[in-house]
C-alpha cells in the first residue's frame, strides 16, 4: 500500500502504484485500511497512459480505468465518495465533503 499512497505517480527505485490482474474480470479493487480514522477532503488517482513506453499509443480503455467507484468506510457504515464513468483523464481529482474513513 506504501507504494500507492506514497504521492509518487512515476516509477522511481519501487514501481509506484497498484496494477489489476490482466486475466481476472472487471471489475478488480484495490482497498486501503488506516489504523486510525484519517481525514479525507481530495483524493486523487493518476492512471497509467502508457506515457513511458516506445510503442504506439493503444487504445484509451486497455491502459486507464474508464468507471470507477471510491468508496469509504466511515464510523456510519459505508459511503460512495465519487462515481466516474466515461473518464478520460489522466489524472483525476476529486474534492469530496470532508469525512473521516477507516478504509
């Protein structure tokens, strides 16, 4: 989890970031669990454009997460922070309404 939270979107000694399994379906998660409650008002995701590799740019939706959903688990139960569909952005930030989570 250190390598997905660590505010490093490129590879540097340690690859930073989290990567589905190629042959399992959609839709995959990834989950981050806090001892404490943390304080979450922004969370930001930057997907892999493939900006790294010599080879023709492939098509959007094999390389970067078209939908997507982030949820929070708060001391009230659950809660869906933001739901994306189409996304064709690179990096995606989203301000939500300040909330303690646990995961």
């Amino acid at each position: 989890a250190e390598n997905v939270i660590n505010g490093l979107n490129r590879t540097t000694r340690l690859p930073n970031l989290w990567v589905s399994h190629p042959q399992k379906g959609i839709p995959q998660e990834i989950t981050l669990h806090w001892e404490h409650a943390v304080l979450v008002n922004e969370i930001r995701l930057i997907f892999d454009g493939d900006m790294d590799l010599p080879m023709p740019p492939r098509d959007f939706l094999e390389v970067q997460a078209a939908d997507y959903e982030i949820l929070a688990e708060t001391a009230s139960g659950s809660l869906t922070l933001v739901s994306v569909t189409e996304n064709e952005q690179r990096m995606a930030i989203h301000a939500v309404q300040p909330v303690h989570v646990r995961s």
